[in-house]
C-alpha cells in the first residue's frame, strides 16, 4: 500500500530522510516513512489541541458588551465577516470611522470610531448574537515544530525493530529502553504551541 502526504503534516519524506541521513531509500519504506509521519503529526497536534496549518474558522460567541474579542485560534491571518446580530461590521483602518480592525499580534478584533447600526460602539451583549470567521493558523510549519516532529518520528522509526521491548541484552551488558511517549526536548518545544484559551 502506499501512502500520500496529509495536508495537516508538520514535515516530508525528504526532509525525514534527511534527518535520518538516509540515502537510496526502498519505495516500501518511504511510504511507510510517509505513513509514520502523517501518523506523528496528526499526535502532536491532538496533543497540543490545535491545528498547525491555517484554516478557516467561524467564532459564534455571546456579545460581551466590550469593544474587544480575543479569537482562540492563532496566528490570525485574516478576517472575513464580523456579524453583531444581522448587521454586517465594515472593516476599517481609519479610527474616525466606524468598524472593526485586526490586531494580528494579539489576535483580537476591536470595534472602533463613530456610530454604526442600533448595537452602538460594542459587541452588544447577547446569546450567541457575534459571529466572527476568520483564518488562522501557519502558512508553512515553525520550524522548531517541524524539528520536534523529526525528532519523535525517527524514534519511532527506530523503535519499530523492537517493538514491546523493555531491555535487551548484548554481550553480557543490559540496555534498557525508554517508555515514555516523547522525549523531553521534544516536549519542551510543543508546550509553547499548546492551545490556550483566552478569558
């Protein structure tokens, strides 16, 4: 069977040879190789609990009656509808002039400047009466995470020639073998990117 790259994957093949200093690779191996790696993405990424590469998202949240609303997903690339209700906010970048703009920095629209509609300067308070779609995510993979991804994908390319063992032995010396689910350098470098959700 061969496999084919994921959208979501943090690395490729090539560069999963290359880290492994692999050369004339067999097409049986490259595609489990590819396999491995779809595999280790899709785990880092359930275990941070967030997507890596940008994708489209739709925020329906309750009107908080402030000007602000930090969106849980980053980094923010765009924005493409802020909704109170049924009136459609403009965006604007002209603080003399009604809407909403985009700190991509902290990842928050603010409503700013004059009078717009009945719902005034604010997110009106409301049931679910904001909806907010925008695309957040990396355009391409940091390239520490791509470095953790390398990282837990060789080891586990390696473990699969002993599977299910604790230790072994080799001329008269005992080797045992790690059991923990990542090392913790990799560990280290997948916290910064654990989703947070903001208050």
């Amino acid at each position: 069977m061969t496999y084919s790259p994921s959208d979501l994957d943090l690395t490729t093949v090539a560069n999963f040879q290359y880290w492994l200093g692999s050369s004339n690779v067999n097409e049986n191996d490259a595609s489990q190789q590819q396999r491995l790696i779809t595999s280790v993405s899709e785990y880092i990424q359930n275990w941070i609990g967030r997507t890596i590469s940008a994708q489209p998202y739709t925020l329906i949240r309750d009107g908080n009656g402030g000007s602000k609303i930090v969106l849980p997903h980053y980094p923010v690339q765009s924005v493409t509808l802020v909704q109170i209700y049924d009136y459609i906010v403009p965006q604007t970048t002209d603080p003399t002039i009604a809407g909403w703009f985009l700190n991509p920095t902290s990842g928050c629209v603010s409503l700013i400047g004059g009078c717009y509609s009945r719902y005034g300067y604010n997110f009106v308070r409301g049931i679910q009466n904001v909806m907010i779609q925008y695309i957040a995510g990396y355009t391409s993979t940091p390239n520490d995470l791509e470095q953790a991804c390398l990282e837990l994908a060789g080891l586990r390319w390696k473990e699969k020639s002993r599977i299910g063992e604790v230790s072994k032995s080799i001329a008269g010396e005992v080797i045992t073998f790690s059991q923990k689910d990542m090392p913790a350098s990799v560990r280290t470098i997948l916290e910064k990117y654990k989703e947070v959700i903001p208050l």
